[in-house]
C-alpha cells in the first residue's frame, strides 16, 4: 500500500476511538469497511505506526499531519504531553498569551463604541446577542445570504462544477453552527436555533461555514486534489492536524474576501426582510473588540500551564471576554475536554497565519482553497 493510503486507515482506526475525530471521509468505502471490520487497535499500536509512516514518508504536507495524529495517539495512549507542546505538534503553531492590557484597551473602545445603558458586559451581550433575527425570517434570510454569498464566491474565486449545499436547523447544539461535508462536492450546514443568531453574527457564519469558507475549501480540494491529482489523504479531514488550523483560518478570514464592508453589506441584505441592523454602530464595535477573540485561549494557557481552576477559568473568561457565565461555562467545557481542548488555538492563530500571509491577495486566498500548505509553508 501507499503512504497515503496506510496515513488514511490510520486517521480512520484514530477515529474509531475518538467521536468526531474524523471530520469526513470521502474516500474509497472500501478502505473505510476495512478498518470498520478489524479488530479495534490499541492507541500503542498506533503510536508506532504513525512513526513508522513518518519515517517512510517524504512529502512534507503528510509529515504535519502524521505529527499531529501521533500526538493524537500518544494522549490516548496515557501520555502526558505540556499543552503548549500538544498545540504544536497538532496544529503546527506554538500558542502565545496576549497581554491583559489589550483586553483593557479593547473594553475602553467598547465603552465608547456601544450603546449606553448597563455594564460594559450587558451592552457587549445585548449587542452580541440579544436582538436576533425573528425566527419567521431567519431561514429566509440565511438562504438569501448564502445565495449572495455564493455568487461573489464565484466572481471572484470559481467554484467546482456540480458542488451544493444546504442549510438544516437543529437545537440541542454547543455551537452556532457546523459543517457537515458529505463529499461528492456537497456540505449540509446545521445551524442552531437554540442560539441567539443577530444580524451581527449571520453573513460570518454562512461566510465561515459555506462560500468561500469551509463548504469552499472542501469542495475545491476534492474536486482538484483528489479527484483530478488522486492525492488519497485529502479524503479524510482530521481534527487534531494541521489542516484544521488551515481550513479555521480560511474560514474565519472568509467575509473578508467576499465583502469590502461587512456591515454595510448586512444592514443592506438583512433590510430586504425589514430587519434593521447599525451599520455604523456595528463597524466600530467590530474594530473595537477585536483583541478579545484571545481570551479563551489565554484561559487555557492559564488552565493547563499555571494551574488555574476551571472555576477560575470562568471567571476569567466572564471578566475579560465580557460575556455570559453561560457561554464563558461552554468555553470552559471545550478547552478542559481531552481531545478537543487544543483545539482554540485553531480559530485565532490559524485566522492570523492565513490572514497575514494572504495580506488582502485573492490569488493567496485561492491558494488556501486549492492546495495542501502547511503552517509553516505560512511563515
């Protein structure tokens, strides 16, 4: 057998122990029926074989995955690996704290950027999340927005002939939403009414999960990498490896390179169906926040390297990331878990690589979309 196809049934036995670990396959079913049928390997067993498939490999693309996977493979196996180290290993970026004195800056902007009444957390909620879209016109208005979106997605980078994509609305669900990619070109995006879902939050999330974000890449890379180059591995997309910091980043930068002004571009869309929407207000409370997408991960830097308490934790995230103790509980919850806890990294520092390395260019973007590049191949 191949490289590629022994990396492929090892993502595949990885994923028998870890739900979810495997984000899709789209490959052969028959490599799939395989691994289902075996015997369930120890994660040991794994752990040797992925060295053993980093040592015969050369291409450097598989060698970022195989790192990330045995490293997947190693914490199963009862290793006890730093949390900064297990960042990198997976996900080829080594994570950094920001200073607490940006999070101050970035309250002193919101404080003059939101609305007044209440503290500077109730203004930041009430804006985030306390006026959605009315549930009698929100799918209508995530299908016009999907439908926009598309169509600059095709202006300005193509799209795969024959790809699709649906949205489903689901409850029950930890996140806003997420992208099920079921291959042969198609994704379907469930996306979570239990969410407040406001005109601040919509064009991001279909950008992010659809056109040209995760949906895009998807499709871009079955239809040229491994329908037309046969490259095998792509058929499987792996949480715990590179790829996600690649494929988060792509997505989190995605608006950006559709949309000239987000939120010009939201209060005209959204006013179609007589949802009002600031677009002055929101600019500059966008501008104002940014350094906060950082506290989750500070918190679990925090977590894992000092020692604080997940209590602690809360009550860190709550403070500084000015949200609910709800969500700062879910935040929390996410990066405590086992497997997915390095994870955070992939939103922030894969949206900074891609972003920096793009610097505004659509052909690097079509770059992120079409080809296997690397953190590294980023710096």
């Amino acid at each position: 057998m191949s490289v590629a196809e022994d990396y492929v049934e090892l993502a595949l036995r990885l994923g028998r122990h870890v739900d979810g670990l495997v984000d899709s396959y789209y490959g052969p079913p028959e490599i799939a029926a395989r691994v289902d049928g075996e015997p369930l390997r120890e994660p040991a067993e794994l752990v040797a074989d992925a060295e053993a498939l980093r040592a015969e490999n050369e291409s450097p693309y598989l060698e970022a995955q195989l790192l990330g996977l045995e490293t997947v493979a190693r914490k199963l196996a009862g290793e006890e690996i730093p949390y900064a180290d297990e960042v990198e290993r997976c996900y080829g970026i080594r994570p950094s704290r920001v200073p607490e004195q940006e999070f101050e800056a970035a309250h002193e902007a919101l404080d003059d950027a939101l609305p007044p009444g209440g503290t500077l957390a109730e203004r930041y909620q009430r804006w985030r999340e306390g006026d959605p879209v009315p549930a009698d016109v929100l799918p209508a208005v995530l299908e016009a927005l999907s439908e926009q979106l598309r169509e600059r997605t095709r202006e300005r980078f193509g799209l795969p002939e024959g790809e699709q994509s649906r949205l489903d609305f689901v409850t029950g669900e930890p996140w806003s939403a997420y992208n099920y990619y079921l291959g042969d070109l198609a994704s379907r995006v469930a996306v979570n009414t239990d969410v407040s879902l406001t005109p601040a939050l919509v064009a991001h999330l279909i950008a992010h999960e659809l056109y040209p974000g995760h949906h895009t890449e998807h499709a871009w890379k079955e239809a040229l990498l491994y329908r037309e180059q046969g490259r095998l591995e792509e058929s499987a997309l792996m949480i715990g490896a590179p790829q996600s910091l690649i494929a988060e980043g792509v997505a989190e930068l995605s608006i950006d390179m559709v949309v000239d002004d987000h939120d010009a571009f939201v209060s005209e869309a959204l006013g179609e169906f007589g949802v009002e929407y600031d677009a002055d207000a929101g600019r500059m409370i966008r501008g104002a926040r940014g350094a906060l997408e950082h506290v989750v991960g500070n918190a679990a830097l925090l977590l894992h390297e000092d020692g604080m308490t997940p209590e602690a934790a809360q009550a860190y995230i709550e403070r500084w990331g000015l949200v609910s103790p709800k969500r700062a509980a879910q935040n929390v919850q996410f990066v405590t878990h086992p497997v997915w806890r390095s994870y955070v990294s992939t939103y922030t520092d894969g949206h900074a690589l891609c972003r920096d390395w793009v610097a505004g260019d659509p052909k690097r973007f079509k770059r992120l979309l079409t080809e296997q590049l690397t953190p590294a191949d980023l710096r």
